[in-house]
C-alpha cells in the first residue's frame, strides 16, 4: 500500500455547508470514519484533492429512540450502535450488524454512513496499483471489461456493508440532504444493482441519517460468514426479522449483503407467512436462492456463499422462533 496522498481538507460546521462544498466542486469527496475511503486512496483506487470532513457536523451525531421509533445520524459510530441498550434490546439485527464490522479499533471511528455508502468489493479491483496494471484495469477502474463477467457490460463487484440488511428488514428510511433540500428514501431505494456505482445519489447528496420505526412486535438478527472472525468484509451476510404467533411465521423478512452489487431484500416472502420453519424450509430455499446472483468476486466460491447464505438464513430464523 502506498503513503496517502496530499490532500486538501475542508470541515463544515453543518449539513448544507457540507453540500455546498460539494456542489462547488464534484470532485470533493465526503470523509467520516475515513476507514475505508483513506484506505482506497493508499491504494490508489481513489483519486480526489479534497475531502469534506464532516465529523464538525453536530447533527450528524445525533442518536434518539422514542415512541416512534429510533433516529440514528449518519456520524454515529458503529461502536455506540453495537453497545446502546436500546439498540441491543430493541433492533438486535441493527447491534449485531455493527459489532461484527471489521475490529474495535475501526469501530470506535467507522460510521453509520460510511458503511451504508460503502464502496463495491472485488478481488481484481481491490488489489495495488501495479497489480491492476499488470493484469489490465477492469470496467470499474478504467478499464472495458469486468473480469467475473467477461460478456457483461456492467462492473459485478459487490456490495459488502453489514447495516444496510439489517436497517433494511428494520423498514428503515434513509434522510437525504442535497442541491434540493432534504427528502426521504426508504433505504433500499438509494442502491442499485451496478458495482461501478451502486448508489442512486447525485454526487452532492449526503446521507444526513435513517429513522426506524418502533419494534412492534418484531424480533430481529444477523449474522454473516467471513474469512477471518475480525476485520474481514462478509463473504455473505443475512438480516432476518419477523413477527410470530407461538411456533408459526406470522411477518418475515430478509435481506442480504456481498450477494450482489447491492443490498438485497428478499422479495415474495408473504406466501410463507402462516407456516412454520419445517413446512415451508423448502419453499424458504427455492425464493432465496432464486434472488442470489453471486458472482465470482471473492477468492471463495459463488456456490460455497449461495449455500452459506441459505444455511445462515435458516439458523436465524430457528433463532428468532426459538427466543
């Protein structure tokens, strides 16, 4: 890895000085935790002359559970989402998700909004620069081909953030401030399924923070397959919440991460509502399965992360029934 780059460093002290900034100039880029977008610069997979520190921005930081729900700023640090109590007890898959993200040391700095904003993973983008230039750039580095897909014509690295399933089976919605002022998406709107850039954002939209609505009733969880048990990003990962009547199945769903090039949640689930785990862990299987388009992205198989990914999705669920 190389030393980092000069760069020139601008810290507004609020959201639409943050976006003016970047309305001034698109070839800004945000920086938060700074754990992975620092990291891409050394490697030389990020080219940019100024970065927007937002860490000077108070709302960004701002944490609030309440009757509605839950309120979570995009500057919150994955460290106080694994270890609030509130979090803990009432959006466990949201807790897990963020305890399980790289090491203590990322954590204490790595944000919400980093990670939802993550950048796509792939084995021959997130390689040294000479080594990219060796074996010829790929389609998301400069280059015309993607090297998992050689007939495509779209980049296939994946989608590898732990919060985003788990917010998304929350039914969280995601707070966005841009040129236009601020709106809200539901969460799973601000992705879309192209490696080369999965985020339907305009380059000056900022991710201001998500809001979950209460639990009511809903018990979640998540947990993921890696390499490593620390630092490593998920190989696959699987949110699961639902709502029970004793044994049975009464509101399911999925969502998962590393699967594609964007976090997927699990459509056409309703058809198992009503059942328990042993009578519909066939028809469970045949809808998850169908809605995986692993790639080969990672060193491990696309079969072996297909598998993973069923097996997870299943001992969650027994998990929950269980609780």
């Amino acid at each position: 890895m190389e030393p980092l780059p000069n760069f020139r460093l601008l810290r507004p002290r609020s959201v639409p000085e943050a976006v003016a900034a970047r309305i001034a100039d698109t070839h800004t880029r945000f920086l938060a935790g700074g754990t992975d977008l620092l990291a891409n610069m050394r490697s030389g997979l990020v080219d940019t002359e100024t970065l927007i520190d937002l860490s000077a921005i108070e709302e960004l930081r701002h944490l609030e559970v309440g009757a509605a729900g839950l309120t979570i700023g995009a500057g919150v640090t994955l460290e106080t989402l694994a270890t609030d109590p509130a979090i803990v007890r009432d959006y466990a898959a949201l807790a897990q998700a963020a305890q399980g993200v790289a090491g203590p040391t990322h954590r204490i700095v790595a944000t919400l909004g980093g990670n939802l904003c993550l950048d796509t993973r792939c084995r021959f983008y997130n390689q040294s620069e000479s080594w990219r230039a060796g074996n010829s750039f790929c389609l998301k580095h400069g280059g015309d081909i993607c090297r998992v897909a050689l007939k495509a014509d779209r980049c296939y690295a994946a989608f590898s953030g732990d919060l985003a399933p788990a917010l998304m089976v929350l039914g969280a919605v995601a707070d966005i401030a841009g040129a236009q002022g601020k709106r809200v998406l539901p969460l799973s709107d601000i992705y879309t399924d192209d490696g080369k850039a999965c985020l339907m954002l305009a380059p000056e939209d900022l991710l201001v923070g998500v809001r979950l609505p209460s639990p009511d009733g809903w018990r979640s969880a998540y947990d993921k397959v890696r390499i490593r048990g620390a630092i490593d990003f998920p190989l696959t990962g699987v949110a699961v919440a639902l709502r029970r009547e004793g044994r049975r199945i009464a509101k399911l769903r999925i969502a998962t991460t590393a699967t594609e090039s964007q976090p997927i949640l699990i459509q056409g689930l309703e058809a198992l509502e009503g059942n328990t785990l042993e009578e519909m862990v066939s028809r469970l299987e045949k809808i998850v399965r169908k809605q995986l388009g692993m790639m080969e992205t990672y060193l491990t198989s696309a079969a072996y992360r297909r598998r993973a990914t069923l097996v997870i999705t299943k001992r969650l669920i027994q998990r929950l029934l269980m609780e």
